[in-house]
C-alpha cells in the first residue's frame, strides 16, 4: 500500500511539473500577444496618418491644380489676340506700300512739271524719306509683332499642355489617393481579424489563470493527502508496535499458566506420592486437590482459544 502511495504522488508530480510548464508556454504566448496589442495600436495610428496624408494630399493638389488652371485660362484668347498682331502687321506693312507708291507718283508728276514742278519735287523727295523711314520702323514693328505672335502662339500652346497635364496630375492623385483607402480599408480589415484573436486569447488568459488556480489548489490537496497519510502511518506503526509489546505480554501470561499447570501436575505426583505418609488429613489433600483442578478447568477454559492460535503460529 504504501508503495503504491509513493508511486501514485510520484506520477502526480510527473503531472504537476507537466501542467506548469504547459501555463510558463502560454503565459509566455499571451505576453507576445499583449506585445501585438500594442503594435496594433501603432497601426491605428498609422492608419489615422494615412488618412490625413490622404486627405492633405487631395486638398493641396486641388488647390494647386486649380490656381495653375486659372492662369492658363486667361489665356484662352490668345488666338483672338494674335489675329489683331496679324492684322495689324499687314495694315503696316499696306501703309508702307502706300508711302513707297505715293513717293514714286510723286517724283513722277514732279518731273511732268518741270521747273513749275520743282516745290512739288521736294515734296516727292520728303515723302520718299518719309517712305524710307516708315519702311525700315515698319519692319522693325513687324519683327517685333512676329516676335510677339511667336511668344503668344508659345503661350497658346503651353496652355494646352497645362491642360493636360493638369488632367495627369488629377488622375495620378486619384490613382494615389485609392491606393490609400486600399490600405487603409485592408489595415481595418487586418485589425479587425486581430482584435476577434486578442478577444479570444484573452479567453485563453482567463483559462489558463483558473487552471492555474485548479493545479495549486491541487497541489494543496495532496500535501493534505500526503500530511494525513503520513500521520496514519505513524499511527499504525505506533498500533504495531502496541501490538507487538502486547503480543509479547500475551507469550509471557502463557507460558506462565503453562508453568503454573506444569507445577499443578508435579503437586499431583508429589500428593499421590506423600498421600500415604502426609499428615494431612485425606480430606485435606482431596479439598487441595479440588481446588488445582477447579483452578485448571478456569484457565484451560479462558485461554484455549488463544493456545490454539498460538500452536497454529
């Protein structure tokens, strides 16, 4: 039994020391699980970051797309203003021709006069200078008007490509902005899934605090167990040595009335012996030996059980 004992709070600390590293593991998982906690706190936070770039982005560009955008518009008319350069240059360039055509019909008609024609002639040759210069400022002003018209064709043309790109930089932010909310939306979706797993994982803590509670509470039981089985044992060791002492008493009360009949039946010879010659009166010696007869009848009635179980011993 008491083998048996040993051998079965043996196997309990085999368990125990199982059970405790089991909860060590998984305390150990729960503290990494906590430390994912708090990362996904600073998820959150990055996907509250994300959405203000997101939302910072779309307010910039639209401001930025809209003020380039109206100074492209204001030169929408440009072509408008280019015709009139255009017109203007060949209204120019007429009044030259003009000049040159006056000047030559006047040398003409001056030379027709002759010496009456000689203040017309002055005039011809005033108005050939004039023409001479009216010319060489009208190509000056053409140039400059070509030039112009060249800059606001230029102009013209960059406001189209700004339109344009305008329009690429719009989709792009677009493309950029999406992207976000892609993130984000599966930063939620992540987060979400996380917090069903920390939900279910703080379940596994309560477990494993009142599994913990369960194995000590266990382990208090069985030193109770192992304290009472001790103090039973000492008990029955005291109850065994008792009965061994008393065993012992019992072996010493024996043989003594096995000594005391053994004396009885010496008496019986030594009185058949001195009957004839004792002073005693016959009388006497029948009441004495009445008395050891009575006396053996007593014992051999009271112990014959406990002779015969130590004869079977």
């Amino acid at each position: 039994g008491l083998k048996y004992t040993n051998t079965i709070f043996t196997f309990f600390d085999k368990y125990k020391s199982q059970m405790q590293e089991h909860f060590r593991v998984l305390n150990q998982t729960i503290s990494n699980l906590k430390e994912s906690d708090f990362s996904n706190e600073q998820i959150m936070t990055l996907k509250n970051e994300l959405r203000l770039i997101k939302e910072s982005l779309i307010e910039t560009s639209n401001r930025f797309l809209t003020i380039i955008l109206e100074s492209a518009d204001q030169f929408k008319d440009v072509s408008t203003i280019t015709e009139a350069i255009y017109s203007t240059i060949e209204y120019i360039k007429a009044i030259t021709n003009k000049t040159n055509l006056l000047s030559i019909n006047a040398g003409i008609q001056a030379s027709k006069a002759g010496f009456y024609g000689k203040s017309f002639s002055v005039v011809a040759k005033e108005i050939g200078a004039l023409s001479f210069e009216i010319s060489k400022g009208t190509e000056a002003i053409e140039k400059m008007l070509t030039d112009i018209f060249a800059g606001l064709v230029v102009i013209e043309n960059s406001s189209f490509y700004i339109h344009d790109h305008c329009k690429i930089i719009s989709e792009e932010v677009s493309n950029i902005t999406e992207n976000i909310d892609n993130l984000i939306n599966k930063i939620e979706t992540d987060i979400s899934s996380d917090s069903k797993k920390l939900s279910n994982f703080k379940s596994l803590e309560q477990y494993n605090e009142v599994m913990s509670n369960i194995l000590i509470n266990q382990n208090l039981i069985v030193l109770s167990i192992k304290e009472n089985i001790a103090a039973m044992l000492d008990v029955q060791n005291n109850l065994n040595a008792k009965i061994e002492y008393q065993n012992q008493d019992v072996y010493k009360i024996f043989n003594n009335f096995n000594n005391i009949i053994k004396t009885k039946d010496e008496l019986n010879d030594i009185t058949k012996k001195i009957g004839s010659y004792s002073s005693f009166s016959h009388t006497d010696i029948e009441a004495l030996s009445n008395i050891i007869n009575t006396h053996r009848k007593k014992s051999s009635f009271t112990f014959a059980p406990i002779i015969a179980l130590l004869k079977k011993s």
